[in-house]
C-alpha cells in the first residue's frame, strides 16, 4: 500500500498530495451502460432525490449492482438513450438527436425514476400531438384548359395525391373543337407552398377574384392555370364524345 507523506508547513497545518487525489477521484463515478462507459460525478447523478442514480451513488443495498472489471457500475439499459438523460442531469435541459424519440427517452426516465424528467417529456409529448392535429389541411385547386381529345389521357394520369373535381365546358375554340375545363384539388397540409404543384408548362392566370372553399379558418383559394395547345388535327367531329359526357356529367353531380 502506498504511503501518505505529508508535509507539515510552518504554521503547523499538514498537505498530504496523495490524500488529496484520492478524495478527489472519489467524486468520479464511472458507469457501465448496455456496454458503453460514461464518466460523470457524484453530483450530477444525485442531482434526482429517490432516483436510481441517486441511490446507486448512496449505495443503496436494495440495489443488486454489480461492476465490470473497471469498476464501473453496469447497468442494462439503452446507451443511446442513456446520454440525452444524463446531459439533463448535467444542464436541466432534454435535448434529442433527430433518431430518438420522446417516448424512448420517457422509458428510460421511467426506469431511472426521475420525476422531473418524466413530467418534461411527457409535457413534450402532448405539445407535439396537439401541433399534429390541428395542422391545417388546406386544399389546391388546378384548373387546366383542354380539348375534347386529351380528356381521357389528362384524367387518367393524374397522379401525387390530385384527384379529379368537376369537368365544365366552355364551348367551341379554334376550329370548332370543343373545349373543356379540367378541375383537380389536392390536400395541402402546413406551410406547404401551393404552388409547387402547379403543371410545369402551366403558366398562372389572374381571374380577377379568389375561389373561397371552406371555413373562415382554413381558407382556400382556386389556382387556374392555363396551357398552349399546339394546332393539330383532330378530326372535324364538333360534338363532345361519349367519353367527355360521362365525365361532365360526372363533374357537375359533385
């Protein structure tokens, strides 16, 4: 065993170096979590009155605690976990990386005991829930100008969650085609900016007033786009085709 030699100064008061970093080491408190070691003090982890932390530091003998070969404390638990409960021990702050979740970390303030921390995220919890309900889900309204002939294809392939409104006819065009307006709605949910759904060769017409679609709390608004058509041969049939009634009738019915 090594022995203490001590200094006695002129004032007759002792310094005993050896003494001195004993003590100081036995602030230290290793730990052994699911296989990953975390170094803190006796301070931080009895920061939780009655917690398990807290009475591992008290030596509590109800607690079956074993140690490694380093003397570590082992303890079968989560280590990923494990760092975001003890830096909230450190700074009373609960700071999660992006692949946790809250109610990971409440299972693990849950085994640990500490109040203070269950009551923290499970507050977290229901800031996060009430946030995901009321997310307003708005709707986007497209309004595409077409013939008779791109009907069935325009229908067909509409596709990212747009679905099929009303079909109205506007008459003849050029030619004496018959001419049609396609409208589609999509849900927009938050912040999500509307026109980004917008066609890509569609081009944004002012027509003079808002569409107002719902409650004064989740306004809605129509978009009308419009597209060039390039001149091609259709054939000289004026009168809308079967296709194109089953379809308007099936607008104006919504």
């Amino acid at each position: 065993m090594a022995e203490c030699q001590c200094d006695v100064s002129g004032h007759g008061s002792r310094r005993c170096p050896l003494r001195s970093a004993a003590e100081g080491s036995s602030k230290w408190v290793r730990l052994n979590v699911g296989g990953t070691h975390f170094l803190t003090t006796k301070q931080t982890l009895c920061r939780e009155p009655k917690s398990f932390l807290y009475r591992l530091c008290q030596a509590d003998p109800e607690l079956d605690s074993d140690k490694d070969e380093s003397g570590a404390y082992l303890i079968d638990r989560d280590p990923v976990y494990f760092g975001p409960v003890l830096n909230y021990l450190r700074h009373g702050k609960l700071v999660l990386n992006k692949n946790l979740t809250e109610e990971g970390a409440l299972e693990e303030a849950e085994f640990y005991n500490i109040t203070s921390l269950i009551k923290l995220i499970k507050e977290k919890i229901r800031e996060r829930d009430a946030k995901v309900t009321h997310t307003p889900v708005k709707h986007v309204y497209r309004v595409l100008q077409c013939q008779e002939e791109e009907l069935t294809q325009m229908v067909s392939t509409m596709s990212d969650g747009w679905k099929f409104e009303q079909l109205v006819s506007v008459g003849y065009g050029r030619a004496q085609k018959s001419e049609f307006l396609l409208i589609v709605s999509r849900e927009v949910k938050g912040e999500e900016s509307s026109q980004t759904h917008l066609a890509h060769s569609g081009e944004l017409v002012n027509i003079g007033s808002s569409y107002n679609y719902g409650s004064e709390d989740q306004a809605e608004f129509l978009c009308v786009v419009s597209k060039e058509l390039h001149n091609q041969s259709y054939g000289n049939n004026s009168q809308p085709s079967e296709k194109a009634k089953i379809l308007q009738e099936r607008g104006s019915r919504i």
